[in-house]
C-alpha cells in the first residue's frame, strides 16, 4: 500500500502547502482521504494518481471538500470511463450533490454520492474495509479506518509433498475448498495454507480532540494519520476550536499501541516550524513520527 500526503495544511492553503487530502493506493484501488482545494493538482504533483476511484470525506468545511468540484470535472474532460464513488456523512449527500452540480453539471459519467454512517462498512471489497467512526469536532465529522483483509498464503511445496502437482486443484484449495489426491486422499485447505498474515490498517482520523473513542479506533494502527494542528503553546486554543495538539496525537498514539505516527492538518502558523511538532510528539510516542508536508510519501508492506 502506497501512502501519499497531498494536503497538509489545517484550515487554510498557504502558498506552499495546500489543504486536507491523503491519497492511498492499494490493490489496484485510488482512495482519497478528504479532498481540499487544489487536491487534484498537487496529485499530478506528487505523482499520485487523480483517476480517482473513490473519496471519503471526514466532514463538510471547505478545506476538506473543495477539491471535488473540481476533481469531477477534471476527470470528465479526461474522458473518464469508470465510475467515482463519493461517500459522505449519510446527513451531507443532498450537500455534496448541490456542491458539484452547482460547481459543474452532474457529470456524464457514473457519480454516485453514498452517505455513510458509523454502525456499517462505508466501503467493503474482498482486499480492505472502511468504516468510519465519529469525532468531537463539528456536527456529524468522522475519522476513516482502513483494514486490509488477513490472508492466508498457498504453499506450493506443502501441496507437492501432500501428492498434488500444480494444477486447477491448487486454486481450489486457495479458494478455501477440499480436493482429492489421485489415491483418494482429501487434502483440506488449511493442510496448504499457511496461518493468516495480519492486514494493515490505516486511521485518518479527520479533525478531531483526543478521545476514548479514537484511541478505541486507532488500535494497533500500522499508520496513523492524525490532525494535530497546534504546538502545545497553542494548547488552550486547540482545546477550544476542537483540534489537537502534536503531543495530544502523540498521546492517542502511544495509547492505541499504533506502530507510526503522521502528524498533518498543520495549521499554517506553524510552517516551517514542523521539527517543534515532530519533538512535541517524540516526547511521548517513542515510535516514528513524522510532520508531513504535502509530498511525503511511505510504502506500508505486509509483516
Ligand atoms: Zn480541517
């Protein structure tokens, strides 16, 4: 899985960095975390795909929608032939709809607006699920999690030396069903397979306030992106504006046993300033943290 930060900066673009956008590509699938204005040219930027195939919107304020607009359109003109698949708090899809057609007209091409709730997966394919969970910031905001699908691995040499040669019976057992030896032997799927490998996971948590329920999210996380907006000189106003602070994600990450931390979602105030971010957090998660800024990407491999 590859992991792109488009957007990094809180609130406002500056002139440099632009805002809330997390492109991921996996299994042949381009997801975007957020869309802020100017999303889709800071992708070609950065040598992300802007083929798009699905985006995930945390909440509704411009910084992490106003790409869209844009973004749908591009992709017409570019003669997009598959579908975009949108998803947005189940009480946001009227909005989304009227921000695009307002923008634009409704493309020619399949858009399709799904509002998403907490209690079901926001999007399921045999290889990773979403689900979305809520967040103390302003009505009806959301953080994503991204669980890749435990596998189980065919191993070729278990098979020959049970008696089976390469064949259509190798992808039967992959398939998780029994096949017989040319003596009449079952061979059982689990006698070829080996234990499950553990799928990544990744959080993007949205704007947010450390909580409980983040922390309960964020589990284990290979990767957690979290909006860690302030140093902690700006504690009282991160407290009050519902954002975070660097050492606050720090926290939630030591305390969900996450395995690395991307601090974004900088507010611009802190430009050039991300090593006072990045020290704030060490302090308390002994693990990787980076302050990304628009660019910074990473490869999540299979344990
Ligand atoms: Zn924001």
């Amino acid at each position: 899985m590859h992991v792109t930060a488009v957007g990094t900066s809180g609130g406002l673009p500056t002139s440099r960095y632009g805002t809330s956008c997390i492109h991921l590509q996996l299994f042949g699938d381009e997801i975007l975390f957020d869309c802020g204005e100017g999303s889709r040219q800071r992708l070609m930027r950065y040598d992300a795909s802007p083929n798009v195939d699905a985006v995930f919107v945390s909440h509704f304020y411009a910084d992490h929608t106003l790409g869209i607009p844009g973004l749908v359109q591009a992709l017409e003109m570019n003669g997009r032939d598959k579908p975009l698949d949108i998803y947005v708090p189940e009480q946001r899809t009227r909005r989304a709809h009227e921000m695009i057609e307002g923008a634009y007209r409704w493309p020619s091409y399949t858009v399709t607006v799904h509002g998403y709730s907490e209690n079901e997966p926001v999007r399921q394919t045999d290889d990773y699920t979403v689900r979305a969970f809520g967040t103390p910031y302003t009505d009806h905001s959301h953080g994503f999690v991204l669980q890749e699908t435990d596998r189980r691995e065919f191993i070729a040499e278990k098979a020959r030396a049970l008696g089976l040669d390469p064949g259509p019976k190798y992808g039967m057992l992959q398939n998780g069903q029994p096949v017989e030896t040319d003596d009449g032997t079952t061979v059982e799927p689990g006698d070829v397979l080996s234990e499950p490998r553990s799928g990544r996971k990744v959080v993007y948590t949205g704007d947010t306030r450390p909580t409980a329920g983040v922390v309960d999210a964020a589990s284990d996380a290979s990767l957690l992106i979290y909006s860690a907006m302030f140093t902690e000189e700006h504690a009282h106003r991160a407290r009050s504006t519902g954002h975070s602070t660097a050492a606050e994600a720090a926290r939630v990450a030591a305390e969900s046993g996450s395995e690395r931390l991307w601090l974004t979602h900088i507010s611009p105030r802190h430009e050039g300033d991300e090593q006072t971010l990045e020290t704030q957090a060490t302090a308390v998660f002994e693990n990787d943290v980076t302050a990304v800024r628009d660019g910074a990407t990473t490869q999540l491999t299979r344990e």
